[in-house]
C-alpha cells in the first residue's frame, strides 16, 4: 500500500514538473540563425555627350528567427490548456489512491467472530495442557502449574497471548 501510494506521489509530481515546463515555455526550442542578405544595385545614366555607368553595392544583416522544427499531426492540436491537463492528473491520482485506500481499509469485526477467534485460540493452548481460569468476552485467562497468560482478540481480530505474572 505504502508503495503504490509513493508511486502514484511521485507520478503526479513528474506530472505537475512537466507540465509546469510547458507551461513557463522552458520546453519550447527556438533557433536563431543570422543570415547575410546581399542587395546590388546597377546604375546606369545617360547624358547627351557621355555615358557614366555607377555600381552601387550595399550589403545588409538582417535577423530571423527560425522556429526549431516540430512534427504535429493536422489533427493533434488542442485547445486545452496544459495546467487543466496537470490539475486533471492530479485529481486522477488522488482519486485513485482515496479508492485503494478506502478498500484495504479493515474495519473491526463483528463480536461473534471475535469470540469464535477467542475460542479457537484458547482450545489451542487448552490442547497443550494449559487450563482456563476466567474467560470474559474479548480475553481468557489460562494457567499451567506456576505459569500464567492471557489470551486476548482485538477489534482488528488479532490474537494475542501474553505472560503475567502470578498474583
């Protein structure tokens, strides 16, 4: 139990990590890339008497950003935010872990069970030569020569036999 619920933890941690990436654009991946644009201009003028031809070179540094390729289906885009799809992950794991919860969750049993538990136990110990002093609901106590216990069953319906001391 334990260890499904530090699993399911640790999922919705990754979950809330990731998603909080997306979300602050640390994930995304842009590229910047300067690329030289070279423009050359040709002029020529004519005059009644004299032909003058001018080359006029001016070179220019433009930035463009090229956005890092991505592959997308045409149909996979979503509207939904990312921090729905977080919250969404959330609620999943804390739902599951209420339902794992709720059914290994042991409630007590019922008292003619605990007593059936009590007989059980204590025609075990009577078997091996020990014998019954007091017997209330809940608890025996059993004695063999200077030797004494108590045999007991919790609401759990646990078995306990333990030792005391001989008044």
């Amino acid at each position: 139990m334990r260890k499904l619920i530090g699993f399911a933890t640790l999922f919705a941690a990754g979950l809330v990590v990731a998603g909080g990436l997306a979300a602050s654009g640390v994930a995304d991946v842009t590229t910047t890339e300067t690329v030289p644009v070279t423009t050359t201009v040709e002029q020529t003028t004519t005059e009644p008497a004299s032909t003058v031809v001018s080359t006029l070179e001016q070179t220019t540094t433009e930035k463009k950003l090229i956005p890092a390729k991505t592959t997308t289906s045409a149909g996979s885009e979503s509207s939904t935010p990312t921090w729905v799809w977080i919250v969404l992950g959330v609620l999943a794991a804390a739902v599951v872990g209420l339902v794992v919860a709720l059914f290994t969750r042991r409630g007590g049993i019922s008292a003619e069970e605990r007593q059936r538990r009590l007989d059980s136990a204590v025609s075990t110990w009577s078997a091996q030569g020990w014998a019954i002093v007091n017997q209330t609901t809940g608890s025996a106590t059993m004695s063999r020569g200077s030797d004494v216990m108590v045999v007991s069953v919790d609401d759990k319906g646990q078995v306990d036999a333990r030792s005391v001391a001989r008044p």
